[in-house]
C-alpha cells in the first residue's frame, strides 16, 4: 500500500528509508514506512488518501495538473485509478451497505 500525503506548511520532506520525497507544493505518493508515520505523528505530514502499489508519484502529478491543482478532485481520481484490493468480507470504502432497520 502507498499513502497519498502532504506537508502541513511550505517544507519538503525526504524519507531516507524508501528515498521517496514529499513535495511542499503538492500532495505525494509515497511508500509506507516508519518515516512517513512519526511525520504523521508529529504532525508534519496529513494523511489524504490510500493507494495500491503500482501507484507513483509522478502518475499522481500528471493527474495533479490535469485537473488544475484541484486537491479533493485529483485525490478521488487517483484513489479510483489506484484503488486497494478488497479485502475479503470488508465493503469497499464509500459503498452502499445495509444500515440497522433496513
């Protein structure tokens, strides 16, 4: 699994377990590892989204530009042209299941 992060001020990050950088200009993707989750922790880093692993940061930049720097749209797209695999007998993020009473 990658995460979908993004500096919480103008900084740039490096984590030198997996050599992957975070932009402070855009969300990233990256690998997850120790690194990323003590930023988290810190509060350095926010947490935007999961993708699987054949996504890249540089895929998530084209999509970044493609839809003008529009965060909420470029995140929904990459997490659909990326999604994790189910889990077996879990629901999919975001779907229809039956609620009580119904």
């Amino acid at each position: 699994m990658k995460l979908i992060v993004k500096t919480t001020d103008t900084f740039m990050l490096f984590d030198p377990e997996s050599g992957d950088l975070v932009s402070e200009s855009r969300p990233s993707v990256v690998k997850e590892s120790s690194f990323i989750a003590n930023r988290m922790s810190i509060g350095h880093l926010k947490l935007l989204g999961q993708v699987n692993d054949d996504a890249t940061d540089s895929e998530f930049a084209k999509t970044w530009a493609e839809t003008k720097d529009d965060e909420k749209l470029a995140i929904e797209s990459f997490i659909s042209e990326y999604p994790l695999p189910a889990v077996e007998g879990e629901e999919q993020k975001g779907g229809k299941g039956k609620g009580k009473g119904k």
